[in-house]
C-alpha cells in the first residue's frame, strides 16, 4: 500500500456512497442433478440479460466448489431477494443465494 489517503478524502468518498445488494450464491446439494446442464444455463441466460437491463451493475462467477457467484444488483433488497428466488438454479435446488444490503461508490469499475 503506498498512496496516503487523508481523512477528507475518506470523508468524501464516504458522502458519495449508494445503496446496493449483494447476491451471493453458493452451491447447493443438488448442484449435480438430472438435468443440471440445461438448468445452468438457463440460469446463465437470465444473470446475463439482468446485467444488460441494468439489475446487476457487477456479474461475478466465481472459480469454486463452494461459491457459485456473486453479483452486485443495483435493486433494493427486498425487490433482490425475489428476483433470485425465481432463479432457475435457485428453484432446482443446485444454488442457494443471500442477499446483502452494501454501498459502492459511482464511477467504480473493474480494470479493463
């Protein structure tokens, strides 16, 4: 770590920040059933076509037999949490999902 952030640099970031939610999803038991496949990816259309409307502001998969993936939703809670309830993966039992309530800050993005 070598920049030296101020306390008033802390303070202004700290004033621009926006409510977001959280979506973790970790597999689940059934994570291997009949039909898994074809169940993915239907999960995978409808992350992917929330990203392009704008829901999710940040789609990360993740590289894990514990942790599916994590997306950040620009969505309430509450309006997260059923939006994830109806998730392919989520209703076949394959992915569980928690929602958390978090703040980020406009203009953050991942490197290019």
């Amino acid at each position: 770590m070598t920049a030296y952030v101020t306390d008033e640099q802390i303070q202004q970031l700290a004033a621009t920040a926006r409510p977001f939610s959280l979506a973790e999803l970790r597999w689940a038991p059934a994570r291997h059933r009949e039909g898994a496949e074809a169940i993915e990816r239907e999960h995978q259309r409808r992350m992917v076509s929330l990203r392009a409307e704008g829901v999710i502001a940040i789609l990360c998969p993740v590289a894990s037999d514990s942790v599916a993936g994590i997306a950040i939703m620009t969505v309430p809670t509450d309006q997260a949490e059923e939006i994830m309830a109806a998730d392919p993966c989520v209703q076949a039992g394959m992915m569980t999902c928690d929602i958390l309530p978090c703040f980020g800050f406009p203009g953050d993005t991942l490197p290019g």
